[in-house]
C-alpha cells in the first residue's frame, strides 16, 4: 500500500469509528464460511521526526504527537489499540522509559481507543475537564462498557502546563468547536502545534453535533488559533488529505476556516429559500474547495455535514 492509499483509508476508518459505531454492529444473517478467513493486512505505520526531538506517529485514526528527550516521553493522543500497540513498541528513544504524560485532545475512539494499551505504561493521562462525561456518554449510547482504562486520570477547565525535561508542554481550551472537550496542545520550544480535530486538513471534517460541536465556534476558535499562536510553529491536524499531509503552516489554517464559515453561509441561504434539510444535504461537493472533494457516498461527509449546519441554523 502506497502512502496515499494508506491517509485515504486510515482517515475513512476514522470517520467510520467516530461517526457509525452503531452501523458497523448491523450485520445480516450468519452464512456458513466458504473458506479461510481472510486476516486484514497490518497497518501501514510511520515516524516522523518534527523538530527538537518531538514528532508525529501515523498509523490509523487521529494523528499521535510524541516527544522523546533524555529527561522525559510524553504524548499526544493514542489512536486505536492495534496501532497504539505498535506505536509504544517501535517509539525510537523511549527504551521502555514510561510516559511521563499522555495528552488526550478529545475523546474520540480514533484518538483515545489506544488508552488503555498505553495507560499502563504512563504515569498520567490528561484531557479537558469535559472529556470523562462525553466518553461515558458515548459509551452509553453506543451500548458499550467503557473500560476505566480509557479514561483519564487527570482533567483541567481551560489551561495546563507540565515540565518534561527542556520541554514545556502545554494545552488550552477555547470552547465548543468539533466537541465540547477539544484542545489546542503546545510544545513551547519546539515551537509545534497539536491541533487534533481542531483541524481537519483540505477534508469534510467529522461535526460532533451530540458531543457538543459548534460550527459557528469553531470558526472563532480557529481565529482566535491564527491570533495567539507563532506564525512560524508547526501546525499538527488529526486528519489530512493524502495530497496536502497532516503538518500545516499557520497560514493554511484559513482554508479549514473559510469552508466552514462557507458551510453556515450556504446553509443559511438555502434555508431562506424555502429549502427542507433533506434537499440541502444533496448537494455532493462543495463549491469554492476543490480540495475536499471526495466521490458520493459513504465516504463522503459533506451531506452530513450540511445536515449538523442545518441543525445548528434551526434550533433554538
């Protein structure tokens, strides 16, 4: 599997883990196996070192954020349980040193499915204060028991800061955006920007309208990003489109902002001419950001996007 192929699949399994758990559990009727069955091939895994000893990891799911140095192994966010395996295994520098922290950006199971594969190596877990009731909200929707593992150990309402080494790692919370619960995570020297769901590079980002999402927040949160942060840091999105990657300047943080300012503009109009949501949401790619576009399908997440606009416009 070529690099493409792997960001074109590993970000539709993210949309599938975080959007259709419930769907992926509706099978039809048991047929007898006509065969061996067929194990998945392993995922496709790569490092890659960003600055001043921290970087990313890749692998499936959101985007893992690591710093290894002589004093201190920390990380930002897990993935899924297969991927965080390997991610703890192969970490070059770690040398079975435990985590000093691991951050959770939000908590999404493409983000925190790999916790409990990691908690018993770390000496802490932490996340927005909001994080434990939206993972135990999900869990119940879905009909799932929420391992204790997943959760984190630690919580904080909107700043933290932590000392590892010649680093200094810090996480802010600038409200409901893609969740109730996301955070914008920094590494001061290094000078590089975790963003997780904040940022969804050149795609349909996921809109978590049930855990609190916001798109007319989010727009504020991605502004408010642009005017506290360096210009010259590098900028970590949990998801990237194959062509563009996950690793983005400051600058470029104004395309994901424009098509969602775009998303309530036109939703908005269209409501005003009398259009229903259903009629909205048939619209398959939209115009003004090429970029996004993806074929029709289930693949596709433009139509559910318009539908949470939809629903964001209308409520009370």
């Amino acid at each position: 599997m070529n690099r493409r192929d792997f960001l074109i699949r590993s970000g539709a399994a993210a949309s599938i883990s975080v959007l259709t758990p419930s769907a992926l559990l509706a099978q039809a009727p048991a047929t007898p196996s006509a065969g061996p069955v067929v194990q998945p091939p392993p995922p496709v895994t790569e490092f890659k070192a960003l600055r001043r000893n921290v970087g990313v990891f890749t692998g499936g799911g959101g985007t893992i954020g690591w710093l290894v140095n002589p004093d201190a192994v920390a990380a930002v966010d897990t993935q899924f349980p297969n991927t965080a395996a390997i991610f703890l295994r192969d970490l070059p520098g770690r040398a079975d040193r435990k985590f000093d922290v691991i951050v959770n950006t939000h908590h999404h199971g493409d983000h925190t499915g790999g916790n409990p594969t990691l908690h018993p190596s770390a000496k802490a877990i932490v996340a927005h204060a909001n994080v434990p009731d939206l993972l135990r909200a999900r869990a119940e929707a879905d009909k799932k028991t929420l391992d204790p593992l997943v959760l984190p150990d630690a919580t904080f309402p909107e700043t933290w800061k932590m000392s590892l080494g010649d680093e200094t790692i810090g996480a802010r919370y600038l409200g409901a955006a893609h969740t109730r619960g996301d955070i914008v995570v920094l590494f001061e020297k290094a000078n590089v920007v975790h963003l997780g769901d904040l940022l969804f590079n050149r795609m349909y980002p996921v809109i978590d309208r049930p855990g609190g999402a916001s798109i007319r927040h989010w727009v504020t949160v991605l502004e408010q990003i642009q005017a506290d942060y360096p210009a010259d840091a590098i900028y970590v999105s949990g998801h990237g489109n194959a062509k563009f990657g996950i690793t983005l300047q400051r600058d470029e943080l104004r395309v994901f902002r424009d098509y969602l300012a775009a998303l309530l503009a036109h939703t908005e109009g269209e409501i005003k001419a009398g259009k229903s949501k259903e009629e909205i949401q048939k619209l398959e790619n939209f115009p003004g950001f090429p970029d996004f576009h993806v074929p029709p399908g289930r693949g596709n997440r433009l139509p559910a996007n318009l539908g949470v606009a939809y629903d964001e416009l209308t409520s009370a």
